[in-house]
C-alpha cells in the first residue's frame, strides 16, 4: 500500500495535477480583500511555477532514470512550498478577520486575545525557516519578530480606521484623559475641576474642529503641522507638477 501511495505521488503527472489545482487556488483567493498580496509574492509564486516546469522538462528529457527521479522530485519539493503557502493563506484569514473585529470593537479584550493568537501562528509558520538560520535560538527569533509584526498590523489597522470610527478625535482625546484621570490618584476637588475643564474644552466645535484636524494631519502627514510650505512642495513634486 505505502508502495504504491509512493509511485502514484513521485508520479509526473501527479505533481502536474497538484500544481494545477494549487495555482487555481492561488489565482481565486486574489479576490479576498482580507489578504495582502504583494508584488513580491507573485514574482515568487511566478518563480516558483518556473522552476516547477524546468524540472517537468528535465523530467521527460533525462534519459538517465537517476537525473529523472531527481526532477520528480524537484517537482515534488515546489508543490510542498506551495502547499505551506495555502497553510499560510488559511492561517492569515482569521487572524485578519480578529484585526477588523478589534477596530470594530477596541473595547474587547477578546478580539485582542485572538489577533495576537492567530498571529504567532501564522509568523511562527511563515519565518520558521528564517529563524533556524537566524543565528540565534529560533524561540526568541520567532517570538520577537511575530511580537513586531503583530503590533505593526494592530498599528496599521488602527490607523487606517482610525477617522471613520473615530478613534482619532478631541472626544477620542478627552475620553482618554478622563478615564486616566479616573485611574490616577488625585485628590476629589483636582479631579472635579479637571472633568469640568475636559468637558468645557470639548464641548466647543471650533476648538474640536482644530484638535480633530491636528490630530489627523499628525497621523497622516506630520512634516506639515511645522513646515507647511515642504510638505506643499513635497505634494507637487509628486504630482510632477
């Protein structure tokens, strides 16, 4: 049995079938908006599609029966990093499904539990081999650079939600003065003073409007809250004019 498990996988035509069905896949998981897909990873997905043929070649037009099983072989070798790669894929979905979750819901201590869950898994998995040639123990290469990329998604996620749900506001601001002058230990009179003041100071439209677009322009272009005339130039120099 485990014979002929073995003659039908090293077999050609296989591996042509496995490949064919993983580069369908590939091509329709494009569509998910959830998935980042970079140019990189199709020139490495091209890469490897190549190579794949270039042994299918070798294959059919080695006469020795040696150079032949080491081309299936080959074949077989790019199929499993395909195959991790759909691993990865599975593993990225719900971890970018906890990242929205958490924008939605910052308040929930869950969502937060299960981003930095799903997250060590897929970086674990995606810089395994990374980090046996780190040249350090894989352990604390792994746990460091998945503690990095996991708070760089939370930091991007946010960021790119922060307007529409409007984490980034004077009353986003407030909110989070009060509730840290809740936690602080001041005397009774302080913190009532303190509130009131908070609450004068957001009830105003224009000074919210100001705070609002402070905090925005120091999010997403932080060189024009000092130097407004470089950033205006910096513009028009990528708009070519």
């Amino acid at each position: 049995m485990w014979d002929f498990l073995t003659r039908v996988l090293l077999d050609t035509i296989t591996q042509i079938v496995i490949l064919f069905f993983f580069l369908v896949y590939f091509f329709t998981q494009r569509k998910d908006a959830r998935l980042k897909v970079s140019r990189l990873g199709l020139i490495r997905l091209a890469l490897l599609a190549a190579i794949f043929f270039f042994f299918l070649l070798s294959a059919y037009s080695a006469v020795n029966p040696a150079l032949r099983q080491v081309s299936t072989m080959g074949m077989v070798l790019i199929n499993l990093l395909f195959l991790v790669n759909i691993i990865l894929v599975f593993l990225e979905r719900p971890y970018r499904d906890a990242l929205e979750a958490y924008a939605q819901e910052p308040e929930n201590q869950e969502h937060l539990d299960k981003i930095w869950r799903d997250g060590k898994q897929l970086y674990y998995l995606r810089y395994f081999v990374s980090s046996i040639f780190s040249g350090t123990s894989p352990f604390r290469f792994l746990g460091e650079i998945a503690g990095e990329r996991i708070r760089q998604d939370l930091k991007d996620n946010m960021a790119k939600h922060g307007l529409t749900r409007g984490f980034i506001s004077l009353a986003a601001l407030v909110g989070f003065l009060k509730a840290r002058l809740a936690q602080g230990e001041f005397p009774q009179e302080f913190q009532e003073v303190i509130t009131k003041s908070l609450s004068q100071f957001a009830q105003h439209p224009w000074i919210e409007e100001q705070v609002n677009d402070f905090l925005t322009m120091a999010m997403e272009n932080p060189e024009s809250l000092y130097h407004p005339q470089w950033a205006q130039m910096w513009e028009k120099a990528k708009g070519g004019k």
